[in-house]
C-alpha cells in the first residue's frame, strides 16, 4: 500500500526526508506545519501530528510517528490526526511505527524528543488561542514524576496536593521552589531540577532564584519557611491519594483481536505465534497498558483506517481510554511487539545470495575475464577507528594453573588458542592517565583459567581503585580497540597452560600446538600495517578463501597464497607478516588458479573452499539501558533510555551501552561495591537476555567503565563534558549545584595532550612507543623485501639470531614499552637479577601489590623524573646487544648528507617512491616521508608535516599510497 504524491496532504510534502523532527498542528481538519522555533508547545486544546526522523549507521531512515491529543481537543480533531498520521506513514512507505500520545500518559519514547519536559498551555486553534500569554505572573504548582523522562503535570495550588512521595515545583514570580518528597529518589529529584531550569528559562527568562525544600524541614529554615508561606504556613502532610493514578487490573495476559468490519474479534490459539497474523487483514493486541494495532502488509488505506477507529471504540468499551497505542506494520514490528509472542521467525537477510555470484566471479578472474560488476560492490564504509592513543605501555600475563607468566616483549602479541591472557594497557588521556585491564580467553581454553584469569584482572582493577577500564575478549570476537594496541597480532594453534595440557591428555586429544617447524597455514587479515592479524587454521585446502592471503610453511618450505579476490594492500600485509613468521626463509609465490603441486600435496589434496571475506560483527546504533538486579531474584531488569546524552547517566546507577559488536558497562560513583565488583557478571547476563531480539553473541567484548575514568572509545557515544562526571556528591546535588552556579563549575586539573587515536608514528616530533627488538643480519637472505622495525619484536622469536634480510637496515635496538616490566633485558646481572626479582613477585595469585602494576601517577608520592632522550645507534653497532632504550632513536647521517630539522637524513622524492629506479639505502622503508625536505613535503603532499601526522592513520597511509611512498 502506498499513496501518491497527489493524495498526499500538501503540508506533508517532503517530510521524512532528512533527521530530526517535523510537527504539525491541526487545524480545520488539515495539518499546518509548526515552525521549528515552537517545537515543545503543546496546547491542550489542539491535536498534532510529530514525525521523528533518524539517521541510522547503515544509512537508512528510521521514521517514528506520533500524534499528540490534548485533553480538551475535540474527537473530530483527534480523529483527523489519527486518520492524517496513517496517510503520512503510508506515504513514507508504511514502515513507521505510530503511537498514540495523551496528555498526561505520553510514552517516554515521545517525551525524550523535547527533554527535558512539556508543559501544555491552555488553549488551541478552536479558542482562538486563549493562551496564558502572562501579562502577570501566575504562581502554579507542578508535580514532577519519572528517572529518566520527566512527566509533568499542573496540579492544583494547595498544601492538600503536596505528599510525601512526589517531586513538586512551586513556580512564583520571584523564586522557583523545588520541594522533594521525604519517599522520593535521588534521581527523581535530579531529573526534576532539570525542568526547574526549563521553567526558569521559559517563563522567567532565566532571571529569578532557585530554592531546594526538604520534606521534614520546618521553619528553621528560612527558605523552607518562606515555601511553606505561600501555603499559609506549615501544616502536616495527608497521605497520598490514588484518584490520580491510572487504573491497575493486574497482570493482564495478552489477547489478540482480528479486525473484521470494523469489529474486535478474539482470536482463540493455544499460544501466541506469528502463524495467527494474515497479511490480508489488521490485528489488535491488547497487552494492558500498551495495546499494538497490527496491520499486514497487502492492507489496504482504508482497512488501516477502519482499524484505528475499532482499537479506540475497544478501549472505551474496556474503560481503558489512556493506554499507549502503539501501530506497526508487518515485516517493521517493533522489538515490544515480537516479545508478547511465544515464537517469531528471526528475519533472513540477502548476503547468501551472493556468495554463488562470488564463486562465479573468482573462477571467471582465474581465466583472466574482468569480473567488474558481477559482485555487487558494497557503499564505501568508513574504517571504524579505535579511539585509543596507541603510544601508551603494555604488559601481557598467560595464565597457567595458579600463576601468571609475565611475558616478555616479543611475546606479547603471539597469543595460542588454548591459553588465557591478561593485559594492561596505560596510555595518555584527554586529562589523566588511562588504564585499561582486560582478559583475553582462547577458543580452546579451558573454563578453569578463564575463570582464574577472570578473577585476577578483577582484583587488578580493584587494587587500582576501579580507575581502570575492563575488557572481556574472546578469541574470534576482539574489538578494533584490542588490535590497535597489539598492532601486529598472532593466534596460534594449541596451548602451553597446564590446564590445556591436562585437559587434551584426560580427552586423549592429539596436542596440535603450534611447533615452528611443522604444518602450519596462517590467515592473514586486517586494515593495514598497525592493524593486522595472522590466524592459524587447520592446514587444509579447504581453509582457504579467496579473499585472504595465506601463509604455508612445513620445515625448510615456505609458501604464500593470494586469494584472486585480494588487494595489493591485503598482499602488502602478507609480506610483512612472513616477516615476522619466517623471516629467514625464502617463500614461494602461489598465485590462486597457478598453484604448484608441492602446495597441494602439504595442504592434503584440492578442495572447495570460501571466496567471501569473514564478517564481524558491525557496531550498530547505539541503546542506552538502565540496569537493576532484583534483591529477591536476582533477576536482570533493564529500561532503555531514548535520545539519551549525559545527563542521563545517573551517578546512582548501572547503564549498559548496547552496540550490537559489543557492550559498555557504565557504572556510576555512588553504586555500592559489591555492584561495582559484578558489574561484568551484569553484562553477562545483558548478552544472554538479549533484550533488542538482535541474536547478540554471548562472546560479545564486555568493557566495564567507571565514572570520572571514561575512555574516548565511551565517550564518543556522548556529546562529553568530563568535568560533569569528575563532580562530587549524589545525582541531584550536582545538578543543584550546577543550576545555582549557572553552569558546570570548573575543575582545577592540568590538561594533557590530545590522544592520538591513529598509530604510534603519528608525529614524528613526538616521543612514542617503540616495538623494535634486535635481529642480525646474514648473508645468506635473498628475499628482498622492505621491513618495519615494529615487526621486529615478534620475528626475534622465530627467526635465528644469526639470520637477517639483507634488504632490511639494521634495526635501531629499543625497549618495545618504556615503562613496561618485562624480562627483556641485556646479559647484565643486574638487569637480569631485577628481572627475576619482578617474575617472582608476578607468579603467584595473590593481592596485587604496587610493584606489579603500574600504579596511576595520581597515586605516586614522588613525581616522575624526566625520560633521558636516546642516544643515536651507528649502524656498525647495531650487531651488538644494546641495552633497550624508550623514546626515538635518531639515526647517523653519514658523510655529505644533510639533516632536516629532526635529525633525519633528507632525500629528493624520486629516489624515494616505491618505484624508484635508484632507490636510497637503509631508510626505514614505512615512513619513506620522512625523509623528504620540509619544502618538498609541502609541494608533494600540500600540507606542513605537522599537518599530516595529526591525520588519521588510515589517510596518511592513503595519501602514501597515491605519491608512491606506502
């Protein structure tokens, strides 16, 4: 069903077209469209239709349809919107949800588009606008009720109104009184100064007192004096009376209507499933308080209509006239609807569909035919960004029984399947130091050290007084965040904890760990050189996949296989992994379609296999929730929170930022430790109920967040304030002081520099982490390829110390983490004797102790000495065990060269590129920019180098690419 542009009302014309929201009033049975500059007023006499639009990640358009009925509006009005907001749905392809919005019982879906509240004016179109336009102020009395929306109503100006319970604002001429009832909450009352502000700025112009009364304080106090005053004085409070409240018939199990000529017929069914709705007719669901309107899809106008008029003609017959209607439209059921029934299909999706396009499309391109056009190319994505400095120190633990293994440098991105991790990454923030701790639990891991690995990064984060963020990875489904730190990431079959051992020997499995010279075959993915991965998968010719390349080697053989479906960037990343993997040996070139016999043979004979890239889950719109745990059930209980900011975030409570890819744990100030310590259980329990019916993994990344510690990757959600979250006191009280102050009050706290959220080489003025370990040089290497010093520290481990590429420039020896404990050290006694010392301190499970971790500079007693800048390395030197030094080493410049201004040696451009004919030795070939004078950087890339290192990663390495410098 549709409607054409000809029928559509005039005043609807181009509605829905870009984000935000679109109100119309109705006047004289047709909608006028509300200026923007009066968005907010309602009044009551007046009925309106309210379009909300939102743009989604995925590019689409979500529309939400309400019409708002005042209580003194006519049924001819309030039909007309009813009857005007389904031919706009209709108009905007029927895949609106429409709800049917009271005065005084809106959802709080409807109330978050004009936080913090409404106050309807008396008056309408039909009256001639008798609005209050105040020609003198009068005093009224509101109460206020709801923790996340405020839903305010004008009560009558008497001290019988007030009670105990309830948040009441006395709105006078010269002051704005706030009374909070003795039984109300904290965040009740935080919500309801927000709408004290709203009246002091709406009907005061932001020019009169403001004034907090307690329940209990009597005249002792002057303010509470003078409240009571306009009540002819104190007097005590009656009970609360429930004439107000709406009806309640108990728990009222869910019936199902089918609308047949315009009359509610029950539908008898043992259980609700989706089987009981026919596309050819409309269905009426009446839950108690929501009642659903459903409407299949080959409906027409008409029968839509008729069914809006039967489900108000149903609930006048109830006595139910205020309950929330709320229409939606088979295929687009909202996630309530699908909830109330016993069963519902999960929706299939198209991407099956193309993976027989993409098997034809590689076999096609083996015979050399373009294939451009036959795969359906996806919109360009934005690559998702991590929003983590990745300059900052990391220390990496296995878990092996009942110890933990500090591991040294070179080992801390090779991880196996078998085993668990714990990590702790300090990195420079915004204003302070941040801490992030997180567990990282293999596919084939046993439960015993997850729960052991668990446990220990649980008290590493208490012992730092929960400053830290926490993070739960599984193998599989790491975050952006998790790859940005380790960069270059290894996964490695089998495991070497005790209790993988055990397990395997108690199964009589064959133990399959990784061994350097047996059978292995590597999948090698990711974004680019800060971001890429090298999984082992069985070594079978069915674990290939067109899109990937692949990394074979089996004793002294080593092959590399490029997918047809793979990019020169995505063979870029194989090359440098096989750095790291095998740097000593040659590999053999197979291209997918030419392979050698010899390949097949290791791979154990030909087979099918994928052409299509392994998706991960993609992050999605965000959801904000509110959490509670029942005392009595312990029960999970969670209430979404819409359009939601900052404010929403009260101090008293658990929120849970839902992304689909992975969940936030946000836990306030004032929650009780207990809750603090099970926070990440909380989460657990979220991914398990599945709340939106999104299929989330239970595997999902968990980050459990502090209050006044939020990372950027958190805070991105938000338009941030971190002074509002570094505040001290209880939801309301900060809210009072900042409503009396004016604003925020400013903190006294030094700033740090902006992160940078791009790789470690993001300014090359600036000193950052280095992940350079020594390797040697050897004659014997013929394969010429280019190698970053970054990969070095993984490669130490498995190429001989004899055996380097002699295309590489002898690597400059450097601490991988300055101010990580690791065992990495020269042959010193006393270096190794420290070493020893640190191990022994780490191996036990016990309470943390302040050497094993680094302990946040705000805690320090004596303050940090300054870094000694490294010394420069001459190249004859760089054969010799050097001790590990942090910060940049410059390189010598030899006879008859000339330095820029930091220290490098300056090339001209051509002798630069990738394609040079007389290419410049021993540069470090990943930043061949750097080598470039100031005024030829400027001409070739139209920017100072100040300026391109402030770029993102990802477009400085584009830009790279197109001057032939990448």
């Amino acid at each position: 069903m549709s409607v054409s542009s000809r029928d559509l009302d005039p005043a609807f014309q181009g509605a829905g077209q870009k984000a935000g929201i679109e109100i119309w009033r109705i006047e004289n049975f047709h909608p006028v469209r509300v200026p923007n500059s009066s968005h907010g007023k309602f009044f009551t006499g007046d009925s309106y239709v309210i379009l909300k639009t939102t743009a989604l990640k995925s590019g689409a358009l979500r529309h939400d349809l309400h019409y708002w009925l005042g209580k003194d509006t006519s049924q001819d009005e309030a039909g007309t919107a009813a009857i005007k907001t389904v031919e706009l749905d209709a108009a905007l392809g029927g895949r609106a949800v429409q709800y049917r919005e009271l005065q005084g019982h809106e959802t709080e879906k409807f109330l978050s588009y004009f936080k913090p509240c409404i106050i309807p004016q008396e008056g309408g179109v039909a009256s001639g606008f008798k609005h209050s336009e105040a020609e003198k102020h009068q005093t009224r009395l509101f109460v206020c009720k709801g923790k996340h929306v405020v839903h305010v109503k004008e009560v009558p100006f008497a001290r019988s109104t007030l009670n105990h319970d309830d948040i009441f604002i006395l709105d006078t001429e010269s002051k704005i009184f706030q009374f909070n009832g003795s039984n109300s909450c904290i965040q009740e009352r935080a919500k309801a100064l927000e709408v004290v502000q709203y009246v002091k700025d709406t009907y005061h112009d932001g020019k009169c007192e403001i004034a907090s009364i307690e329940d209990g304080k009597l005249m002792a106090d002057s303010e509470a004096g003078e409240f009571w005053g306009f009540f002819g004085g104190f007097a005590p409070l009656p009970r609360k009376t429930n004439t107000d409240e709406p009806k309640s018939n108990g728990v009222i199990s869910s019936t199902l209507f089918c609308v047949e000529k315009g009359e509610a017929v029950p539908v008898e069914a043992d259980s609700m499933t989706k089987d009981l709705l026919d596309t050819n007719k409309c269905y009426i669901l009446d839950c108690g308080v929501e009642v659903f309107v459903w409407t299949g899809r080959n409906t027409s106008l008409e029968e839509r209509k008729a069914a809006s008029s039967t489900v108000d003609e149903l609930l006048r017959s109830l006595d139910r006239p205020n309950c929330h209607i709320i229409r939606v439209i088979e295929g687009f059921e909202t996630v309530m609807f699908r909830s109330k029934f016993d069963s519902w299909p999960q929706s299939t999706n198209a991407a099956a569909s193309q993976d027989g396009r993409g098997k034809v499309a590689a076999l096609l391109k083996r015979q050399g035919v373009n294939v451009k056009g036959l795969v359906k190319t996806e919109s360009p994505k934005e690559e998702p960004q991590p929003y983590i400095d990745c300059t900052g120190d990391l220390q990496v633990w296995r878990v092996n029984g009942q110890e933990k293994i500090l591991l040294e440098a070179s080992d801390q991105s090779k991880f196996y399947s078998g085993d668990c991790y714990i990590f702790q990454y300090s990195y420079p923030g915004e204003e302070k130091e941040e801490y992030l701790i997180g567990t990282w639990f293999g596919k084939q891991s046993v439960e015993e050290d997850r729960v052991v690995a668990a446990s220990q990064a649980s008290k590493m984060v208490e012992a730092m007084k929960f400053l830290p963020t926490q993070a739960r990875i599984y193998e599989g489904n790491e975050p952006i965040q998790f790859f940005a730190i380790f960069q270059s990431f290894i996964v490695l079959k089998g495991g070497l904890s005790e209790g993988y051992k055990n397990y395997i020997a108690e199964k009589e499995l064959s133990d399959d760990t990784y061994s350097a010279e047996g059978l292995a075959l590597f999948r090698v993915q990711g974004s680019g050189p800060e971001n890429m991965q090298a999984i082992q998968v069985e070594p079978v010719a069915s674990s290939l996949n067109s899109s990937y390349c692949y990394i074979l080697h089996s004793g002294s053989s080593v092959f590399t296989w490029l997918g047809n479906l793979t990019t020169p960037e995505d063979q870029e990343l194989v090359e440098r992994q096989l750095d790291i993997i095998k740097p000593e040996m040659q590999s053999k070139f197979q291209k997918e379609g030419s392979e050698t016999e010899q390949f097949w043979e290791l791979l154990g004979g030909k087979s099918e296999y994928l052409n299509h890239k392994i998706e991960r889950e993609a992050e999605s719109d965000p959801h904000l929730f509110s959490c509670t745990l029942s005392k009595v059930s312990g029960d999970l209980k969670v209430t979404e929170v819409y359009n939601f900011n900052q404010d929403d975030l009260m101090t008293e409570d658990i929120f849970i930022v839902d992304c689909h890819s992975d969940i936030y744990v946000w836990v306030g100030q004032q929650v009780e430790s207990k809750n603090k310590m099970n926070a990440l259980s909380l989460g657990e329990k979220f991914l398990e109920r599945d709340f939106l019916l999104e299929k989330l993994s239970i595997q999902a990344p968990i980050y459990v967040v502090m209050e006044g510690s939020e990372p950027s990757f958190f805070t991105r959600f938000f338009s941030w304030d971190s002074k509002k979250s570094a505040m001290h006191g209880n939801s309301f009280q900060r809210k009072l002081a900042i409503l009396k102050h004016g604003g925020t009050p400013v903190l006294d706290r030094p700033r740090r520099r902006i992160p940078v959220f791009g790789g470690r080489s993001a300014a090359p003025e600036k000193a950052q982490r280095s992940r350079s370990v020594s390797s040697f040089s050897t004659p014997d290497r013929v394969r010429v390829r280019g190698r970053s010093p970054a990969f070095n520290a993984i490669a130490s481990t498995f190429e001989s110390p004899n055996l380097r590429n002699l295309s590489t420039p002898p690597p400059m020896v450097r601490k991988l983490y300055p101010k990580s404990v690791t065992p990495d050290s020269d042959s010193s006694n006393s270096q190794a004797s420290r070493s020893a010392a640190i191990a022994a301190l780490t191996s036990k499970f016990q309470q943390p102790s302040a050497g094993q971790f680094i302990i946040p500079r705000s805690l320090r007693v004596s303050p940090e000495l300054p870094k000694p800048r490294s010394e420069a390395i001459s190249k004859e030197n760089s054969g010799e065990q050097l001790k590990p030094k942090p910060d940049t080493i410059h390189e010598d410049v030899t006879e008859g060269e000339v330095e820029d201004e930091e220290g490098l040696p300056i090339h001209p451009y051509d002798r630069l590129t990738t394609s040079s004919t007389d290419p410049v030795e021993d540069i470090d070939v990943t930043k061949r920019e750097t080598y470039l004078s100031a005024e030829e950087f400027k001409e070739k890339f139209e920017m100072t180098k100040n300026a391109f290192y402030k770029l993102p990663k990802w477009k400085q390495n584009k830009m790279k690419m197109a001057l032939q410098l990448f």
